[in-house]
C-alpha cells in the first residue's frame, strides 16, 4: 500500500494486517527502499503498481484488456453478495466474527472489500493483470500479487480458503483450456497449499464448472458477449 515518505512522494510499503512470509522457504521478510528480500533463502521481491509483488512461477497469462476488468468488478459484486456471503455465513453460523479468509484468485480484488465492510477479515491474493484495477479499493493493504501455488502465508493462518474457478486456469497453457502435461501435480500443489494455511478446524470451498457441463463460460467467447462455447464433454 503507498505511504508518503519524507519527499511527499508516494512509495510502497508491505504492510498486510496478517504475517507475509518468503513464498518460497517461509522465512520473514524484510523491505529495503523499493525491494522486499527473505532473511533465509535471500530471494529478492519488488513492487507492481505499488502493491507486494511475491509471485513465484511467473504469472497468470489473462488479457490485459481494460474493458473486462471492469465488467467483472461488476460480476464480482454480484457473486459475493449473493453466493460467497450467503455461503460463508452458513458455514461458519456458529462463530464469531472476524474470520480470517483468504480468497485465493481473487481477481479485481471487489470480493475482498465487501467481505471486509461484511465483517470478515479476509485477505485476497491474485497472479494475473486483473491487479490492474485494484488502485480502486478501499483494503488496498489486504491485496497480494502471489501464485496461490506458493502462498506467502505461514502455516494455520485462515480460517477458511475459497476459489472461484481458479483450479481449471491452473496446469494450462496460458489463459486457455489446453492441460500440460503436469497439470495435476499443479492442482495437488495448488490443494497442498491452501490446506497448509488453513487452521486445523478451517474449510476450503472451491468453486468451478466441472467437465461434464456442456458449455465453456470462459474460453472462446468474443468480447463483451455472454454467449458461452458448447463443446462435448467426452
């Protein structure tokens, strides 16, 4: 989140209401003028846009186009209003608030400022261009550029995890529905990891169409249309 410094220029801090640990050995993090470097392994990290840059693996290759972005803050806002809060308030009927979740994917970041105005203490990491738009929200400091592969998180952080279709982007070639050949080791990485920052009382919920649905909502539809891909299952 940018902070003024003594020259009234704006210069980004890593600062997250939860502990940030190297995403690649967990040790701790230190910031020195513009970079972030872990005491343990000595990886150096950077900044993009003025938000923690701790992706490991490269990132999401989503186009960078500004006109969806904006259409799925508008999305975002539908589905976390009527879906992911209806949901987590069911699940976790029982407890008090704060919970602490993490959105994992969390895309245009919209779903981490209403959680947060719902009363949840949620934190939203993302390794695709869709961070483009995230300078609009109000819990600037609970957004992190990191693959959910490699989250920077210690272990037992979260009360809970969720995803929303973000399991079928992983193990792909590029932002299409073509699998690599270890496309499965990616997903059990990706499982392995948001159960290691959950508590030991904590749940993931994933969301994402299964293989048997037969249309494709995100692949091969033109611009600014709703009009999804058929394609058969087998």
């Amino acid at each position: 989140m940018p902070v003024e410094n003594g020259n009234n220029q704006q210069e980004p801090r890593l600062e997250c209401p939860v502990s940030v640990v190297c995403p690649i050995c967990r040790g701790t993090l230190i910031q020195t003028g513009g970079s972030i470097e872990c005491t343990s392994c000595k990886k150096r990290f950077g900044f993009r846009d003025g938000f923690p840059d701790l992706i490991v693996g490269g990132r999401f290759d989503d186009v960078e186009d500004q006109a969806r972005p904006r259409s799925e803050e508008e999305m975002n806002v539908d589905v976390t209003r009527n879906y992911w809060l209806p949901l987590f308030r069911t699940l976790w009927s029982s407890r008090k608030l704060p919970l602490r979740l993490l959105s994992v994917g969390c895309g245009t970041g919209v779903d981490i400022d209403l959680l947060c105005a719902a009363g949840f203490d949620a934190i939203g990491v993302d390794c695709g261009n869709r961070s483009t738009v995230w300078p609009r929200r109000r819990n600037r400091d609970r957004l992190l550029l990191a693959n959910g592969k490699h989250l920077p998180f210690e272990d037992q952080t979260f009360d809970g995890a969720f995803c929303g279709c973000v399991f079928p982007h992983v193990g792909v070639v590029g932002d299409s529905f073509q699998v690599t050949p270890h496309y499965d080791e990616d997903r059990l990485r990706l499982a392995s990891e948001m159960t290691r920052v959950l508590k030991p009382d904590g749940k993931i919920v994933v969301s994402s169409p299964n293989r048997l649905f037969p249309c494709d909502i995100f692949h091969g539809r033109e611009a600014d249309s709703y009009k999804p891909r058929p394609y058969w299952p087998g």
